[in-house]
C-alpha cells in the first residue's frame, strides 16, 4: 500500500520485449529528455519546429524530472532506462483532520 504525501520513481529498463519478441527501445524524445546536453543546445533539425517557450519546457522536462530521476536510479545501480517518471501519492488526512477540528471548534455544541 503506498505511503501518503510519498514520491515514488517508476522506470522501464532495457530488456523488455514487445508481445512479438522485439526489444522495446527509448522514444527519440527519451534520448533528448536524458542526455546531459541543454535542449537548447541540441543541434538536431527536429527541434527547430519548437517555440522558444516549448524548448523553455521541454528544457524543464528534462533538468527538473527527467535527468534528477535517471541519476537517483543510477545512485542505486540503475541503468540502461528506457522511460522514467515519479508520481506523488496524495493525503486527504491532514486536510480532513484539519476540517474538522475547525468544524468541531467553531461548533461546540456537537461534541
């Protein structure tokens, strides 16, 4: 069961196969988003299509989620990535318990 207010990192190594045997590989925009290299600075035509402001967020994409997330992996012996994301679990507990402390002091005749 995952733990409330926790981040949690998925990845997909190499070594999957599709359901007809192939290997499943990166996607082309994978390889740009894990490199070292600034989306800015990346000299491949495909990225000539993008605005300034998408380059801004295809530049975030890959300095703030992507590469943070494939370099805590490699810190525990991951490597050879495929896809890497992180989901945040959410906690309606502190929010609840928080409500109805305010309901239960600005309504004491309830207790």
């Amino acid at each position: 069961m995952p733990y409330p207010s926790t981040t949690y990192i998925i990845a997909l190594k190499k070594g999957v196969k599709t359901t007809n045997g192939g290997m499943v590989q990166p996607s082309f925009m994978f390889n740009f988003l894990n490199s070292d290299t600034k989306i800015s600075d990346v000299k491949d035509s495909y990225f000539k299509r993008f605005s300034a402001t998408e380059i801004g967020t295809l530049e975030a994409l890959r300095s703030q989620l992507v590469r943070p997330i494939v370099t805590k992996l490699a810190g525990f012996g991951v490597t050879d990535v495929l896809l890497a994301y992180s989901v945040t679990t959410q906690s309606t507990t502190k929010t609840l318990d928080k409500v109805a402390a305010q309901s239960l002091a600005a309504a004491p005749y309830c207790r």
